[in-house]
C-alpha cells in the first residue's frame, strides 16, 4: 500500500497544448493527474515547493461465519499516514522524500480445513496480530530540454519484514515531443524475520532479492487525446513462502511479465477525460490475471472529480490447494494464490484553494469465485475491504 507522489509539467510541441489556454489547463489536470502518464508530460523541475500529508484508513470485512472453523472473525484493520516534500534544486533539479507509516491489526489466516458438512473452511489466527511499518524513500531528479532521469533509495522496515530497493527511471521525447519513450529498473533486498507469538512458524530468517524492469512508450495523438503501451518485467530469488500459514511451501524463484496498455481522451464540452487502461499478467507459478479500468476524470473549474471502476480476474497458481496434499513438492491454501473475480468501485476528488490542495477518495472492492469452479477449489477466506483516505498539501514559492 505504498502511496507515490509526483509533480509533473507539460511540455509538447503541439500550439493548443502549449499556450495558456482554458483547454491546455483542463487537459493538463485531466492528464497530468494521472500517474502513468506523468514521466511522458515532465520535462522541467516543480514550479514550487509542495509538503503534504495524507491518511488512509483500509477495513476488511469480517470473515462469514459459515466459512469460520476456529478463530476470530476479525481481519485487517490498517491505519496509514504518508508525510512527502518535492522542491526544485537549481534550474535543472528536484528533491523528494517521502515517509510512511503504516499501523495494522487483526487476525489472518492460518490454514484452511474441512468442516462437518465436508466444506473447506478457513482457521484463523487466534489472537489478534499488532505490526507497524515505517517506509522513508528519497528521490533526486534530473530535468533536460528533451526528458528527465530519477533515482530513488527507499527503506521500508516492520516487526518482521526489512527491505531495502533502488531504482533508476529515465523518460526522453522525440524531436516533435509528441511521443516519449520511459525506462525503468529496480533492485530490492528483503529480509523476512518472523515473531514467534500468536502462531508456530518454523523458521528464524530468510532473505529475498527481487528485481525489475520496464519499457513504455507514450504517444499524443492528438490536442485531446494520449495513449500508451508498456511492457514489464519481475524477477524474484529466494524465500516466498508465508511463514505464518501452515505447510505453505512456494518455489523459490517467481518471474513475472505485465503487458499493459491505456488510452486518454478529453471532451472540450463536457470539459472532462475518459480513462481507459488493460493490463495483462503472467507468471511461472501458472497464475494469469487481466485487469480493466475505465474512469471519467470531470474538471470542475480548479477542482476535479473521478468515479472509476476496475474489473480484475485471475487464475489460481499450479499448487495452489485448499487442503494440503504433502505429497506434492509446492503447496499453498493463499487465496490470493486463487482463481477469484474481483471489482472496485471508487470516487476520487481533488479540491483547490488558492496554494492547498485537499484531496478525499473512498473505494469498496469486492470479490467472487471465478467461473464455475467446484466449492472444493473455492478459496473460502476471500476478502472484501473498504478503502478510504484524505489529504492535504500545500505550494509555495
């Protein structure tokens, strides 16, 4: 639940999206809000220093009792709040930190097992589980006429879980800057030390090195309309099994490839823009997913507004098992190692006065069996949450 925040300008040869006009600054926020297509619009450093803060509040419904065998009905409850700075260092550079801290509690589950009518049901944790997570992240960025190059070097650390990442992203345009290529690449080192409290684990510490890159390219089409395709890909060594679920026994490599792709147009009359993105997943393991979202960002003068849905299935991993055959090399009763249906239904707002920006969002997102899947395979610890967060930031000189 890691939260990003950029700043980012337009720069593009076209005269309607260069000039001040009325349409240049609707398409701007309508476009420039939007964070995959941010490193295709920045070309320059922040005009101004920007502080904020933001708090989300994130609640799982309680497990169905129907579904309970033994445990507590309560799942996670997770309280985040995000502090960030951005300012621009000379004429060519800007600074950005970014700190978090994330409170969760409740309980999850450990395993699943078959109750008296010979359905699976789901033992959960039986006391309630405490953690707190800390994330501080640094990013330096470079501005040219033609791109802008970043680094960051973040540290996240939790009662049981440290891990360290850099990543390096470069964005550069054509001659005509109607089209920019992007470029990233990232290196995380993990360490997973688990507490030995509420239930038996069976190991003191592993580690987990992970690795990624990506590819995209962004093209304007025309004075209202952006596209974009990307292309990346993940590569993880090491311990990736869960050390508080029980019997659960993962490979330890996990390679992952993502095809996504999105599309932008804005409406002059109706002064808004239509969001429309895909984004295709495979991995080694066996699972694949698809992910559709379309959203109507409406500029209302300053100030924006964006309901959104978001469609996403998935296929369940090759050992992926409700009931441990021990037989098998690899085994996990993770439902988010399932095949499940899932939908978000959001509302995003963003309210400007004068140099604050006050921002709101709330999304229920719900899930489902997919298909007709046996309620054998039926993954019975399913989770639906609500999501909710506010925020504030301010600009100056």
């Amino acid at each position: 639940m890691v939260a990003i925040k950029q700043t980012s300008k337009m720069s593009t040869s076209d005269p309607i999206l260069t000039s001040n006009t009325p349409l240049a600054r609707r398409l701007g926020v309508a476009l420039a809000s939007l964070p995959i297509y941010q490193n295709a619009l920045a070309d320059a450093p922040p005009a101004f220093t920007e502080v904020g803060i933001r708090y989300s509040h994130y609640d799982e419904d309680a497990l169905s009792e129907s579904k309970l065998i033994f445990g507590s009905r309560n799942r996670y409850d997770i309280d985040v709040t995000q502090l960030w700075f951005e300012t621009p260092v000379g004429g060519s550079w800007s600074v950005a930190m970014d700190v978090q801290n994330d409170s969760m509690s409740g309980a999850s589950p450990w395993f699943v097992g078959t109750n008296v009518d010979g359905q699976p049901g789901v033992i959960m944790s039986g006391a309630s589980i405490h953690d707190n997570r800390v994330e501080v992240g640094v990013t330096t960025r470079y501005f040219w006429a033609d791109g802008n190059a970043g680094f960051n070097v973040s540290q996240s650390k939790e009662d049981d879980y440290e891990a360290q990442s850099v990543s390096f992203d470069v964005a550069w345009n054509s001659d005509d800057n109607s089209r920019t290529w992007t470029a990233s690449a990232s290196s995380s080192n993990d360490t997973v030390q688990p507490v030995k409290e509420n239930i038996p684990v069976f190991i003191d510490r592993e580690g987990l090195d992970t690795q990624s890159t990506y590819f995209g390219v962004s093209q304007i089409l025309s004075s209202t309309a952006i596209a974009r395709i990307g292309l990346g890909y993940t590569i993880s060594k090491g311990y990736l099994s869960d050390p508080y679920k029980l019997n659960d026994t993962r490979p330890d490599t996990h390679e992952r490839v993502t095809l996504s792709g999105g599309y932008r147009h804005y409406f002059i009359e109706q002064r808004g823009a239509l969001q429309v993105d895909y984004r295709y997943y495979n991995d080694d393991w066996g699972s694949n997913s698809h992910t559709v979202e379309v959203a109507w960002h409406q500029d209302i003068k300053q100030h924006s507004l964006k309901p959104y849905v978001r469609y996403y299935r998935q296929d369940r991993a090759d050992f992926f098992q409700n009931i441990a055959d021990l037989s098998e090399p690899f085994f996990a009763d993770d439902y988010r190692l399932s095949a499940y249906d899932a939908t978000t239904m959001g509302l995003h707002g963003f309210y400007q006065l004068g140099d604050w920006r006050f921002e709101a969002q709330v999304e229920r997102y719900t899930t489902s069996a997919t298909g007709s899947i046996s309620s054998v395979d039926t993954a019975p610890a399913l989770v639906d949450f609500w999501r909710g967060t506010v925020g504030i930031s301010w600009r100056f000189d």
